[in-house]
C-alpha cells in the first residue's frame, strides 16, 4: 500500500480490509470512543462496512481517513485525516488512536502532516476540526497545530454543543509553533 504522507515517525496511508481487526481494536475500546459521540463498534463487520465507507470516499474526494503506522515496527497506532462533512460542506481534520500511544505527541505530529498535505497538495482553502467540549487533549493538538476557534455549534442532532476551529494556508503559516 502505497504511503500517502510520511512523518518522522509515522506513515499514512488509504485504509484497506486488511485493517479490520486493528480497527476493531481501536473502535471497540471504550476509553477511544468515549469522547466521539460514537458507540462502542460490536462487531467486525460495522468496521468493514465503515472501511468500505472509507474506500468509497478515497476514491470520491481524493482523501480521507488514513490508517496510521508507526515507522518503528510498522505498527498500527490509529488513524488520521481529513474527510468531507456534506452535512456542513466542511472538510474535517479527525484522528483517532489507540491509548498506549496516547502523551506521545502522534496526534500533533499527524495532524501538521496532513494539514500541509491539505493546504499544498490537495489545494484545500479552509479546513476545520471539531470535538466535545470535555475532550481537552483533542481541542489542545488543534491548538498546537495552529488551529483557531471558530464557534460553539452542534456536531449532530441532538448533540450537545461542541467546539469547533478552523484554519487555512496563511492562518497556520501565522501561527506556526515548533
């Protein structure tokens, strides 16, 4: 599978089937989920239905959801990337990883990654990142990667408000932090 970003430590790439069980690791854990507004994944075929979801996208929109490697010891560790919210016409910059690798800084580290991508390669004017109020660690990678906050707004119906940013190319130029 063909690598779609590299970082010092990580690699991304498209999601496959191969990936089931990882991803039903990481989406069948209640600690990752607790703060994505999502249940708890019960079985494998919700995640190969999600991956299918995932491919269609890839080929659709040209980016999406990328399964996230660890160089060292080609491991899986969660996933990254932006994908297209037509319910708001917003692409969104997401993540999502596995809690031994949690404090590690792969989220910050992924996130520039793709935000440049986003910005230099795929030509993206705006890109925005949404959370749950209480998911403290999310809302500070958005910070750390140059993200500004843009609103308190619902993510779905029914939801409680959540926080959203937002950046383009000359805003994360501007806010730059090494």
């Amino acid at each position: 599978m063909k690598t779609i970003i590299e970082t010092e430590r990580l690699l991304l790439r498209e999601i496959t089937l191969d990936d089931k069980e990882a991803l039903f690791k990481l989406h069948s854990d209640a600690a990752v989920q607790k703060y994505t507004g999502e249940p708890v994944v019960e079985s494998i075929e919700e995640i190969k239905k999600a991956i299918e979801t995932r491919i269609i996208d890839y080929k659709k929109y040209g980016f999406g959801r990328w399964a996230t490697i660890l160089k060292s010891g080609k491991q899986f560790v969660g996933w990254a990337g932006l994908a297209y919210l037509p319910e708001f016409d917003e692409i969104d910059l997401g993540y999502r990883f596995l809690p031994e690798y949690w404090g590690l800084g792969i989220a910050t580290e992924a996130s520039r990654a793709i935000l440049t991508y986003g910005f230099d390669s795929l030509k993206i004017r705006k890109i925005i990142a949404i959370a749950l109020k209480e998911n403290k660690a999310s809302i500070r990678v958005m910070e750390k990667v140059g993200m500004e906050f843009d609103k308190f707004a619902p993510y779905e119906l029914g939801s409680e408000d959540a926080i959203w940013y937002w950046c383009d190319k000359k805003l994360i130029t501007k806010n730059k932090v090494h």
